[in-house]
C-alpha cells in the first residue's frame, strides 16, 4: 500500500499549503533549533522539555521486514519529533492490525481519505516541541478533495463545511478584524504552522462511509498524542474539546497546568447552544500571553496581509507618534507650498502692475502727441 511512498519526514505540500523540510534525519539539521521567544521574565517559550535523541536509521533497522512493509508510512511521512516519541506505540500488535486492516481495504478497492501521504500532515505541520494550542477533532472528512490530514481543515477548492464557518463566527465573535478566506475556503495550514495542533481521534476513514474506520486502532495512537503533548509540554498548551466525545479525550489532562476549554461542537446540529459565543479563541491567546509572553499569542488569521494579534501598548504608542510626526511633517509642507504659492501670485501680480503702469504712460504719452501734431496742422 504505502511501499512506493518515497517522501522522508513530509509530502510535497500541494495547492496553498507552504512547502515544509523534509524530516529525514536530524531534526536541528533540517528544522533548525527550536525558536524561543523571550518572556518578560527572561524565559525562552519553545520547548518544555529535552528534545528526546532518536537515531532513526537504527531504530528502522532494528524493524522485522514486515513491520518495515507495515510502518512505511509512518517512516517515510511522520515528523521525526513525533515518530521519536510514537516509535514503540506503532510497533504494538494493536496498530499493525490496523495497518493490515488499511491494506486491505486498498487491495480490495476501497478508497479512503486521506490521501496516505497526507495522514500525518498534523505531525510535520506541528512538530511537538511548537505545540501551543490543540483542537480535537473526531473523523476525517469523508468525501473527495477534503480531507488532508488536518481536523476541520479542507484543501480548496472544497468550500468550508458548515462546522468550520460556525467556527469562523466564533472568531469574528471574539477577533470583529477576522475575515473568512475568499471563496468559502476552509484551508487551515497556516494555524497548523503557528502551533495549532489540529488532531482527529480517527486518521482515515472508507470514502463516503463515516466512522467506517472507528475502533481499528486509531483511537488509541491518538489519545496518546493528548496524553504526551499533557505529560511532557510542561509549561503548559490550551486543548480545545468540543462536544461530548473530544471532551472525553481530555478527561485526564491536569488543568493546573494546561488550560482545557469545553464547549458543544461547531456542527449546525449543536453550535447554537452556546459554541458561538463561547470565546475560546480569545481565551486561548488571553492565556498564553500570560504563561509566554506576546510571543505564545497565536495569529488567528487566515489572508495573508491580515492579523488577529493585538499591538502591544508600547508598539502603539510608538505607532501613535510615529503618524503623528509624519502628519506634522506633511503639514508643515502643505503650510511651506501655500506659501510659496501666495508670494508667486503676489511677485507676479507686482509686474503685471508694473507693465500696465508702463503701457499706460505709453498710450499717454502717444495720445499727447497725437493731439500736439492735430494741433499745430490747424
């Protein structure tokens, strides 16, 4: 199934997703160093704890050929940092089960979405050490060109499905500068690259049958992937669960040190009984500026050009004086043209004056003349 994969670490990205470095081998090599951003306390945001040492081409070789037949996706498409700390879990009889049940449903016909190169999408667009925020989704979308990889997320030209434009309304509700992407579009990379975790409970799913893949195996790597991101970001990420089954994901998640926000799902069946004005979006920035400073606020916008994130006080007020020179520069050369325009028309008013003086002393002096001739022929 997945044997002619030749990706390492990330697919091509495809339509207006950014393209991302390849994963194949060290991390700090192809990713660089985590990038922190400085508190007012001097605190760096990026990573929580040691990244963990993982030698890949030993672990893969350490792999029976069936398991490296079975587990060729994951090591040719998942973000090294996750494959790092999911290495034992995908070796487990559970999961490799559910990598024959996936076999089979190609051999057999079946199609299924996501595409397979872009089932780990949430790990290379997120890799752990940059997790800030984790939504929780439940199946991937079912029918054609929509699914990628990503919870909620669709890959135009797929409009927005109903529950993620309640969740742009959401939004509006808390950021009035949020602007929904042009044409419907539902293309949710660009949080997914800002630190938003966006995680299904299932990967795949048979085409047009939803939840034909629940209960196979996924739901157990999944919660792992919650149970990590809780354990080991130990500064602390926001989850955001919404309806019931996401809420039960959370259940164990230490609220001390995470933020967890609960609220009804986004879908048109529920999203009226308070999703839309629930305000996690807000609440979630409200947060991680306050454990990492303005730099964990995440940028909620989706058009480039545009931005959620609010101007620091300090910035504004420089903002503030820096117009305020230029609209004082640009005034004082208004005043400096009118004036310049004013003393031209006066000069030029002065010797208009001048030569009809000149020319009427002329016409004076002709018309005596004249007469003084008239005069002296009579």
């Amino acid at each position: 199934m997945t044997a002619n994969l030749k990706r390492k670490g990330a697919p091509l990205a495809s339509g207006n997703e950014a393209k991302k470095p390849k994963a194949n081998g060290n991390i700090a090599a192809f990713f660089g160093a985590p990038k922190p951003a400085s508190t007012a306390s001097g605190v760096a945001t990026a990573a929580n704890s040691p990244a963990v040492k993982f030698d890949k081409e030993k672990w893969v070789a350490s792999l029976s050929d069936e398991q490296k037949e079975l587990l060729q996706l994951e090591i040719d498409t998942m973000h090294e940092s996750w494959l790092a700390l999911l290495k034992d879990d995908i070796k487990t009889k559970e999961f490799l089960d559910l990598k024959k049940f996936l076999r089979q449903e190609t051999k057999s016909g079946r199609k299924w979405f996501p595409p397979a190169e872009d089932v780990y999408s949430w790990s290379y667009h997120t890799p752990f050490s940059e997790v800030k925020v984790v939504i929780l989704g439940q199946d991937p979308y079912h029918n054609v060109n929509q699914a990628h990889g990503l919870a909620f997320s669709v890959r135009q030209p797929a409009p927005a499905p109903p529950s993620l434009r309640n969740m742009y309304i959401a939004l509006k509700n808390d950021y009035p500068t949020f602007v929904a992407p042009p044409n419907k579009g539902g293309l949710l990379t660009p949080w997914a690259d800002r630190g938003v975790l966006m995680l299904n409970t299932c990967l795949t799913v048979r085409a047009h049958e939803a939840f034909s893949h629940a209960n196979r195996g996924w739901e157990r790597l999944t919660q792992k992937v919650i149970d990590l991101v809780a354990q080991k970001r130990t500064r602390g990420v926001v989850f955001m669960a919404w309806g019931t089954p996401a809420g039960k994901r959370v259940q164990k998640v230490d609220k001390q040190k995470h933020l967890v926000l609960q609220s009804v799902h986004p879908s048109p069946l529920s999203a009226s009984r308070g999703f839309f004005d629930c305000g996690h979006f807000r609440k979630a920035n409200k947060w991680l500026v306050e454990r990492y400073g303005p730099e964990g606020e995440i940028d909620w916008a989706l058009i480039p050009g545009t931005s959620t994130k609010e101007i620091p006080a300090t910035e504004k007020e420089a903002r503030d004086e820096q117009v305020a020179e230029e609209a004082k520069v640009k005034s004082q050369e208004a005043k400096e043209k009118v004036g310049a325009e004013v003393e031209k028309q006066t000069n030029e008013g002065a010797a208009d004056r001048e030569k009809e003086d000149d020319f009427g002393s002329d016409d004076e002096a002709a018309i005596e003349e004249v007469m003084k001739e008239a005069e002296a022929k009579k």
